[in-house]
C-alpha cells in the first residue's frame, strides 16, 4: 500500500517509527505536511493537492494531528474519506477527542467514570462551581491545553478563585475537576488499537509536580492494568469513534477515571516504556482494515 502519513514533521519520533514499520512490511509510506494540503471540495471529484501536484494513488493514510491545527487537520482526513481513501483514524473521531469539553460530555452520558468536573463562563458563579466538584484542593484546565500546559492545581479555595477568575478575565475557557489525590501524581495511559489496549504505562509526576506528563519531566514504567481499566479504556476510544487512541485513567479509590483521550497519542514513551513494538502494530491493524474494506467493496460491486 501506498500509505500517506499525515505529520507536521518527519523528524519525529512516532512519525519515523510509522515510516520503519511500513517499509518492513513492504508498504510506501510518504509524509504529508497536512497543513500544505489545499482542498477541492467538487461533489464529481474531490481532491487534495500538496505541493501544486495533486495527491494520486494513496491507498491509506495515518493522521498525526495535534489539538492545536485539529480543525484543519480534521478537514483534510475528512476531504480523504469523500475520496474513498482509508483512514486509519476518522475525521469525526479526531473532532470529538480535540474538544475536550464534548468528549468528556460523550464519556459521561455512556456512563465512563470522570472526575466530577465543573465548566461555567461568568465569574460570578466561581464560588458554587468551586464547591460543586467538592472545593479545593481542585485542578483548573484550559480546553486548548496540551502536554500538561494550562493545567494547574490550585490547594486552597483562594487560590482556585484566583486562577479561574483569571482565566476567566482573559476570556479563556476552562474545566475545573476535582483533584484524585489518591493517584498520588500518577496515571495510566492506556494505548487502544482496535478493541484492544496493546499497551500501558504509568506515568509518575516528578517531585514537587502533580503532572505527569513526560513532556513535563515525569518517569513511566509498564504496568499491569486491571480488567476494569482495560474495559474503560477500550470503551472510551469506541464511543468517541477512535480505533487507535491514547486513554487517560487515573485510579480513584472509586474506580478509574477517565482523564482525557487522545485521538494522536505519541509512541516514543509507551514504546520504551514497555518495549513493545506499537508501531508496528499500527500498521498491522491498518493492514487488517484494508482488507475488510477490500472484501466489503467486492461483495457489494457482485450483490
């Protein structure tokens, strides 16, 4: 297959990996800087064009989109789909995960475990919002953030009006989520391909941070999930309609909760945390939908 690896840079870590586990297995993966892809949206013959040559011959593409060029990201994956041409993760699933706050909305009406959280837009309702996810300490969180930025953990009822009427004031918009203390800094990022996690990991925040992020300094190791966690973070990738995804849990005393999913989740730290070879497992499931495609198309140009 001639597979289209939408990335913003080569470079990268999980990019690269997508690019090895491709040719191992005999396919020509290219990557496609979707932000210099320009769009014709004809209802006879849509098209994508990338350098003032029209992309031809893909058969499959990978997004790697991240949450800040998610709009147009997602419109190019979509513009792919009118053509006919497969994607390994869909365009209303990468639309669904970049906005937090309608992906938290989706978990919960599904009845996934979250931490009680809390999203308003006047200042005068703070004290009532702060005292609905259960008072502080609690963690403030801008919708846009990304890699642990714009999260903060404000301990005192004080200090959490401060932040969010700052927030606030600068028009941003926020989550305010109780605060599992008993994760004592630590989550799991559960990796889903298909209905299966694949992998885990724990990652632990650094001394004297509270997030856990790996961009932030944290640690990971590989770790041994429960059924339930599997089942949350399986459940979760499906109901956003995500067949490869990063899931966030944390572990309440209550259960897990889900924290976030990620429609693009890197593979430089769940590759070496558990030495598993993720990437290649991509490919392989890509490989596998390929064919189901191919045969359903066979059965309905007979039938």
């Amino acid at each position: 297959m001639k597979i289209a690896i939408l990335s913003r840079n080569k470079k990268l870590y999980s990019t690269q990996r997508l690019i090895e586990a491709a040719e191992v297995r005999g396919h020509q993966p290219v990557v496609v800087d979707f932000l210099r892809c320009y769009m014709n949206i004809a209802s006879h013959k849509p098209t994508i064009h990338f350098h003032g040559k029209e992309l031809s011959n893909i058969d499959a593409v990978i997004p790697r989109i991240g949450s800040s060029v998610s709009f147009y990201g997602a419109a190019v994956v979509r513009q792919f789909e009118m053509m006919g041409i497969l994607s390994l993760v869909k365009s209303v699933g990468i639309t669904r995960a970049q906005d937090k706050l309608h992906s938290l909305q989706m978990l919960s009406c599904k009845g996934i475990g979250l931490p009680i959280t809390g999203f308003a837009n006047r200042p005068d309702e703070i004290e009532d919002l702060i005292r609905m996810v259960g008072g502080a300490p609690l963690v403030i969180k801008l919708l846009s953030g990304t890699q642990g930025i714009g999260v903060v953990l404000a301990e005192t009822k004080q200090a959490a009006s401060s932040v969010i009427e700052a927030f606030m004031g600068l028009k941003a918009n926020i989550l305010v989520q109780e605060y599992i203390e008993e994760a004592k800094g630590a989550d799991i990022r559960c990796f889903v391909i298909g209905n299966k996690v694949v992998a885990a990991m724990e990652r632990k925040a650094k001394s004297g941070e509270f997030r856990s992020n790996l961009h932030r300094g944290g640690s990971s190791r590989l770790i041994k999930i429960t059924p339930e966690e599997r089942s949350t973070a399986v459940r979760s990738a499906k109901i956003l309609g995500l067949s490869v995804a990063g899931v966030d849990i944390l572990r309440a005393n209550h259960g897990p909760v889900v924290m976030e999913v990620n429609s693009s989740p890197g593979l430089e730290g769940i590759e070496k945390a558990t030495g598993k070879d993720v990437a290649g497992m991509i490919i392989d499931f890509l490989e596998k939908t390929a064919e189901l495609k191919g045969k359903k198309t066979v059965r309905e140009n007979t039938s």
